[in-house]
C-alpha cells in the first residue's frame, strides 16, 4: 500500500501533515502566527545551527554574531583555533555585549556600565562593585552563558539543547558524503544575503525538487545532454560533448560561480575528445575525463581536491544536500554554493548564499566580506536565483486566497517536501531524539526527487 493511502496517527500539532495525508500541506503552516510561535519555542531552540563560516574567525580572539529569531550568540575563535559560543547578553542589566563582528584583545566590556568578560566569558571586572549585594554577584551567575557549539565542515556549528544529540548524529549522512568531497577546505569566494517576503519553509522548499527547473530556469534544459537523452534517439557525441559544456557554462553564468568558471575552461579543453559511439559507454568515458582533468588540474595548482571519480564509483558524487533545518550545500566539480535560511517572521526570511571554492595552500583570501542584504528582485542576482526568487512572493500571496486550502504535492517528486514538514512536526510535538534522529538521518542528504518516506511518526 502507498505510504500516502495509509491511516496515520495524528501528532498533536495544528494543521499536522498526518491529519489528512503526506502528500498535502496545509497553507496555514506557512503564515499562521501560532503555527510560526510554536517553531520559535520548540522548533528552532532544539537544533543544531550553522552559526558561522570559520573563514570569517579566521585567527584567535576573532568574534562574530549570530542572531537567529530574537536570540544573539558570540561565536569567538579561542587560542588553541578551537571556537567558543556564548549568549550575548550582559548579566547586569542585559545589553548585548557585542555588536556585529571584530577582534578583542583580552574579552569584552560591555558598553553600559562596563561589566567585563574575559575569553572564556567568566566575568572579569564589576565596577562599584560595593553596591551589590552578595546574592547578585555570586561567581557562577555573572558569567556570560555558554552555548554548546561545536565545529564541522569548515563552520562552527550551534545547539541551545543541552539535551541534544552530538552535532554528528544529527546531521547524519550529510557530514559523511560533504566529508569525502573535503568541504572543509572550500574558502569563500563571495557570500550574499536576500530579504525574501516568504515563511522561511516556503523559501527552503523552492530550492529541494527538480520539478521545477523546465519552467523556472528554461536555460538548463539543454537538448542532447544526459539527462534528457531518450532510448533509440540517434547519439551524437559531437552534439552530446556541446550540451554538457553548454550546460556548464549555464551553471557557472546563472550561479555566478556553482560550476567555477576554471572548470568550465577544464572542460572547454576537453571539448575535441573521441568518444565512443554507444551513448552509455560515452556518457561514463566523458565523465571521467571531466572529473580527470579537474581533479588534475586543482591538484596541479596546490589545491586539495578530492577524486571525483572515487566519489562516482562510492555513488556520493550529489550535487544537492541539504541538512535540517537551514544549511545547503550544492558541490559540483571543484567547487560548490551553499545556502542558509534564517525566519525573520512568519512570513519573512533572511537567505544567505556563498559560493565556495578551492584555492592552493596558503593563497586562501582572508575574512570574507559579510553581505548587503538585498531584495529579492534585485538586478544585481545572477539569473538563477533571480528566477527562484521571482516566483516565492507570488506563492506566499497566493497561499492566502480564501480559494487555496493546501499544496498538493507529487508523490515521487516533491516528496522531501512532506518529509522535511513532517520532521518539523515531530518537533512541534515535542518527541524524543530517539524518534527524531531517523528522521533527520533520512532527510539530511539529497533532496530530489525523493518520494515521500515514512519518517518513523
Ligand atoms: S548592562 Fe552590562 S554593564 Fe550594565
Ligand atoms: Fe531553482
């Protein structure tokens, strides 16, 4: 039986996906203000968060703020390069200690009546100290708050959940495959931001199924290229080797840099090569010829870079992962764009997208430049996001006509889509890790084309 006919227990949440079936959403989950206070208080307070790229704390004592919701956190880069996370917030009379990003000698002094801290937080200095009573200076209670943080992937990672699981467990198999193709090491080469007038979900999910892409983005859909080769149409290799580089260069253009534009030249270069005549046996021949010739040439150039064809043969060659509930990362090639999604309000997001790439040992660029917030019909996006983001604040109007009850989603190709609304449920209901944890072990990796799974509640 389809998991989409099946009866389902309900979780106590308003408009829970289980009330009626996986496969539609009700609107409400995406303007609703109760619905969007319930992701506040249980939601977003219980999961690990990309707090911050370690490229922009990049030597000790540098410190950089995270604010998600109305929450601030201190992500500060300790002596040993390890990274300490603590809550903004003075213990005298609770002004936010630190402001936007920086470097601090020996701790921080708070700007109102000069409470001091020092790196690991522990309160250093209280001036008219006389003042106080006892019971308000006691030493463990005038510390700024520590946060659990840890550090994978080339960022420093955020939990508010002492309870939690580690950040590994959590994020589970997307830390293994962004492992292999040795994420740490990309450095970024520009990072942007975007107001987008949208619930954060609805933003999240116009980037995690390829139903899309013929009607959104026309300049993929290239004829001759793999994907759209149809049995018994006669294979031209010539043809074929033209698509996949015009493909390439779509990428690179519509993205500014997803596929970098040095491997678009790669690829270039290779555009003379004989190919077998058999469409299947050409397909592999010139994969791994690209992935050959880039590994090659980033490894020539001092860059560390993994073997593509090793990531073939392992079948975690994914261009498209994504982790609960806000990070992305899109790899292809030598390089990769990653994406991060912050609500701002019920129907409002703060959208970040870096593009990352690879650079030889010790030609890293320093600090990144933290981004202008744009609007999302901007000219300056490239022509991809541009395209997404011309449809998501028709969508969010559209979801309040008194017409509209629920999204109805295909099955096989927006399943992740009722995957990732039904992991959010469980947090809603407030269960256990244990029942969480395989469902975000499900969910954490490649978004298309998925069906819809049975997540465990
Ligand atoms: S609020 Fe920080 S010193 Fe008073
Ligand atoms: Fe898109």
């Amino acid at each position: 039986m389809a998991l989409v006919d099946q009866e389902r227990s309900a979780l106590p949440v308003p408009y829970a996906m289980e009330l009626e079936f996986p496969d539609r959403v009700r609107k409400e989950r995406y303007f609703d203000p109760d619905f969007y206070q319930m992701e506040v208080e249980l939601l977003w307070p219980r999961v690990w968060q990309m707090a911050c790229r370690l490229e922009e704390i990049p030597a000790p004592r540098d410190f950089v703020e995270y604010e998600f919701l109305d929450q601030s956190i201190v992500m500060l880069r300790t002596d040993d390069m390890g990274v300490r996370a603590l809550q903004n917030a003075c213990r005298h009379r609770g002004v936010r200690v630190v402001k936007g990003r920086g470097t601090c000698e020996s701790g921080f002094t708070c700007p109102f009546h000069g409470w001091c801290y020092g790196l690991d937080g522990k309160n250093t200095a209280v001036p008219r100290r006389r003042g106080f009573s006892e019971h308000n200076l006691e030493p463990e209670d005038i510390n700024l708050v520590p946060v659990r943080c840890e550090v994978w992937g080339g960022c420093a990672w955020i939990n508010l959940d002492d309870d939690a699981p580690p950040l590994r467990q959590c994020i589970e198999p997307f830390a293994t495959v962004l492992d292999a193709w040795t994420v740490e090491s990309l450095r970024t080469e520009w990072w942007y931001a975007c107001r987008l007038p949208v619930n954060w979900k609805l933003a999240e999910e116009a980037f995690v199924e390829m139903y899309h892409v013929v009607q959104t983005h026309p300049q993929l859909a290239i004829p001759g290229m793999r994907f759209s080769l149809r049995d018994g149409e006669a294979f031209d290799p010539r043809a074929f080797i033209d698509a996949e580089i015009r493909y390439l260069r779509a990428m690179s253009d519509g993205m500014a840099g997803m596929v970098h534009a040095n491997d678009v030249r790669v690829a270039e270069g290779l555009r003379d090569m004989e190919l077998p005549a058999d469409p299947t046996l050409a397909i592999s021949t010139w994969n791994r010829a690209l992935n050959d010739a880039v590994m090659s040439w980033h490894r020539a150039a001092g860059a560390d870079m993994p073997d593509l064809n090793d990531l073939d043969a392992r079948g975690i060659n994914l261009s498209f992962l994504s982790c609960f509930p806000h990070s992305f990362v899109l790899p292809m090639y030598s390089s990769a764009a990653s994406y991060r999604f912050r609500p701002l309000g019920p129907e409002e997001t703060l959208m970040e997208i870096w593009s990352l790439t690879r650079f030889p040992e010790g030609q890293e660029p320093g600090k990144p430049t933290p981004p202008e917030v744009w609007e999302c019909d901007d000219p300056r996006w490239p022509p991809i996001p541009a395209q997404d983001f011309s449809n998501l604040p028709r969508q969010q109007k559209g979801l309040h006509a008194k017409g509209f009850e629920y999204m109805r989603l295909n099955e096989q190709l927006e399943g992740h889509i009722s995957n990732f609304e039904r992991t959010v449920d469980g947090f809603l209901a407030g269960l256990p890790y244990e029942q969480l944890l395989p469902a975000l072990q499900k969910i954490n990796v490649y978004p298309f084309d998925k069906p819809i799974l049975d997540v465990g509640f």
